[in-house]
C-alpha cells in the first residue's frame, strides 16, 4: 500500500503550466484518499476560469503520475471549483 506522504511527494512533481511552480507548495491539493491500493486526489486551480488546456494538463500529470506509482493499481483525479470541471473529471477518468 501507498502512504499519503508519498503521493505527496510525487505531486510535488505537478508544476502549474501558467505559474511554474508546484501544485503542492502552491496548495492546490484539497485531498488525498487511499483505500487500499486506489488513490484518490482532489485539487482546485488558481482561477474558476484557468484555461481550461492548462487544467486538463495537470489533471492528466496528476493521473499519470498516479498511475505509474508502485502499490496503486486505480486512481480517481477529481479537479473541483473550476467552469469545466465536470467536463475534465469525465474525460481524465475515462476507462482506457
């Protein structure tokens, strides 16, 4: 099993496309769940109308990132508080 503090780690990875900095040290990471070996990582933006190219690309970091890690076999990216992010959560989900 994966522990928070490693998930976290590797977020810190994201780096807003616009910023330049990571999504972690910006604190735009709302929650982490782990249930076993399935993660779950919410996260909000800067702005409700970030462009939305540049939402959908830390969203899919965050899912790639999540998914090559040792002990997680699912994961969820729910990005909250933005114009399209029901749009975003439906596609970066998606079963491949």
């Amino acid at each position: 099993m994966v522990a928070e503090e490693e998930i976290m780690r590797e977020l810190s990875n994201v780096v807003d496309p616009e910023i330049g900095m990571s999504i972690v040290d910006m604190g735009l990471v709302d929650e982490v769940k782990i249930e076993g070996n399935k993660v779950s990582v919410t996260f909000h933006l800067t702005a409700p109308f970030c462009p939305p190219v540049f939402a959908m690309m830390i969203a899919k970091d965050i899912k790639d990132r999540l998914s090559k890690m040792a002990g997680v076999k699912n994961s969820e990216v729910k990005l909250v508080g933005h114009i399209m992010a029901d749009q975003i959560n439906e596609i970066i989900n998606k079963p491949s």
